[in-house]
C-alpha cells in the first residue's frame, strides 16, 4: 500500500529537498534512495512521482494524474521490486523495463521507474542499466529511481551517475505515535516499534496471536524472582520459544529493558518502555555494573542467533541469567 503522507511526514527533510529541486529544476535524472527497511524509500519515490505531476509546488491530490499514481495504476510510473517470493532484482525484470522504455509513451508528461531492491540485482543485470540511465531510448523526460538497503552492493557506476539521499531511520516517537493511530495501545505500539522500523510491518506484527502471547510471557519474564519460578518458566515455555521468531521478540523486549533500567537514573525522559515504568524502576536498583553484564549477556545470545545454535538452548541461557 502506498502512504506518501507518512513519507512526507517522517522524512520531512528529504521531501523538503525534492521539492525545491522541482521548483528550481534541478532534480536528476536518477536517484539512489537507501537506508534501512520501513524507513519509507518506496513511498517517497511515489511522492517524488506525485511532484513531477503536480501543476503547483505542491502535490494535488484532486489530480486524476496524482490519484493514478497513487492507486499504482499510472501509465508513465513504473515499478520493479522483490517480494517475499521474489528475493531479488532479476535481469529479466530489467531487460522488461527497458523494452517498455524503448516504446512512446500513450501519455504524456515525464517518465519515471522505480527499481525496489537494486542492491539484490546481480552486477550483470545492475550493469546493463548503465547505458540505459544515462541514454534513455525515447525523448520523454525520464527518471530514475533506485531503491537500496544495503548501497554497498549497488555497482559503483551505478552510483556515480545517481544523486544518492540516505534515509534515517524514522523517530521512534514518530513510529510509536504513527502505530497508536490506529487505535492500539501505547505498550503495544512500543514493543511493535522495537520489532522494525517499518510502521505498516509493526501493525502486521502486533495483530498476530504470536506477538500477544509473547508480550504476556515477557511481561511474566521480568517479574521472576527465584530460581524456581525460573525453572517453572522455561518448562512451561520452552516449546514456545523454541520458534526463533519468538525468542527474537523477547530478547529484543528484554534488551529494551534492561537499557532503560540503566538509562532511568540518568534520564527518565528518555525511557523507551514507559508504560511499565514501575517494573523498570523496581529493577534499576541494580548496580550498573550488573546491569551492564546482563545487557552484554543478552547481546551475546544475539549472536548466538546468527550462528545456529537452537533457540531452545538459547532460551534456557537468557532464563538462567541472574537478573
């Protein structure tokens, strides 16, 4: 779904700037946007397309032309991207888009592509662009936009005949208050937050069975006190969190915690977990030093994520950890 307002307002600098390149005409004939997921790449590169349709500085959205583009149906924006099932950028997919820009447009005004996922492509498919971003086949205006999480592995010829706008990642607050929007609570939209950066994404996450029973085993978690309940905790749940998806969540939520355990004394403002702000409190009575330990434990089993070791086992060692 595209959401061009919740670009515009999370990234407020990067439309800022595109707009005043279009009302200077200046803008480029291909731009790389790239930063993390979710930080609204793709819905700023609609926006960008809704500028260039826009008979005033700003964007009319009571156009037939911005309401085309903004149902993904207009003639003259095209978009390539990956998929769940579709990883990558594939050469076919390239060599498609080229065709299409070989032929006159039945429209007019400027023409503009959007390529979701280049870094995915292979440097095959990424080259064979080249000649094709610098020497479009038809003598319509047209645009580039390229589209990247990890611009390390765009092709540096690529780069060089783009202009290259990094996206931030979006404010938490902006995140959390963006997801409260739709009626869900502040703890809930927190903990969606810490998930992902990308606020449709949260909303999937936070509606589903597993996040709601994970929140009340996390939630639990931090309320043990013996080695007992602790033993009772993992037996009971050790089958739950032998899911890495599970596990992932508790010990991002855990992390959190722990951070604003440290971060209370010095600036309770600032507390990511907020609404339970009494546990938070009742657990900051810990030395520093301890705190700090356990944070580095947590960020240990991380690691241990990442190299295969069975969530079951991992689960035991978060428990067991002297919290």
């Amino acid at each position: 779904m595209i959401n061009i307002d919740l670009a515009i307002k999370n990234q407020p600098m990067i439309f800022n700037t595109l707009k005043q390149s279009k009302i200077n005409n200046r803008l480029s004939h291909a731009y790389l946007f790239y930063g993390d997921k979710g930080v609204g790449k793709k819905d700023m590169a609609y926006a960008l397309s809704c500028l260039l349709y826009s008979k005033t500085p700003d964007i009319d959205y009571e156009s037939a032309d911005i309401k085309s583009i903004l149902d993904g149906n207009h003639m003259n924006v095209n978009y390539i991207g990956i998929d769940d099932e579709k990883t990558v950028i594939s050469k076919d997919q390239i060599s498609k888009l080229q065709d299409e820009y070989s032929k006159t447009s039945l429209v007019e005004g400027p023409r503009i592509y959007i390529v979701d996922g280049i870094d995915t492509a292979s440097v095959a498919a990424q080259n064979s662009l080249l000649k094709f971003i610098e020497e479009p086949q038809n003598k319509e205006q047209t645009i580039g936009i390229f589209l990247a999480t990890e611009p390390s592995n765009v092709v540096s010829t690529i780069i060089s005949r783009c202009s290259l706008i990094h996206f931030p990642s979006i404010p938490f607050e902006n995140e959390k208050n963006a997801i409260m929007e739709d009626d869900i609570n502040e703890l809930d939209a927190i903990l969606g937050s810490l998930l992902t950066n990308s606020i449709v994404k949260a909303k999937e996450i936070i509606n589903t069975k597993e996040f709601t029973e994970t929140k009340e085993l996390f939630l639990e978690f931090i309320n043990l006190k013996t080695d007992k309940e602790k033993v009772v905790y993992y037996l009971k749940n050790q089958y739950f969190f032998s899911d890495t998806n599970n596990l992932t969540m508790l010990l991002k939520w855990t992390l959190a915690f722990l951070e604003d355990s440290i971060r209370l004394s010095d600036s309770p403002d600032s507390l990511i977990l907020k609404p339970i702000y009494d546990k938070i409190k009742g657990y900051s009575k810990l030395k520093t030093s301890s705190l700090k330990n356990n944070i580095n434990n947590v960020l240990g089993l991380f690691n241990k994520l990442k190299y295969n070791i069975t969530a079951k086992n991992i689960f035991y060692e978060l428990v067991i950890i002297d919290f």
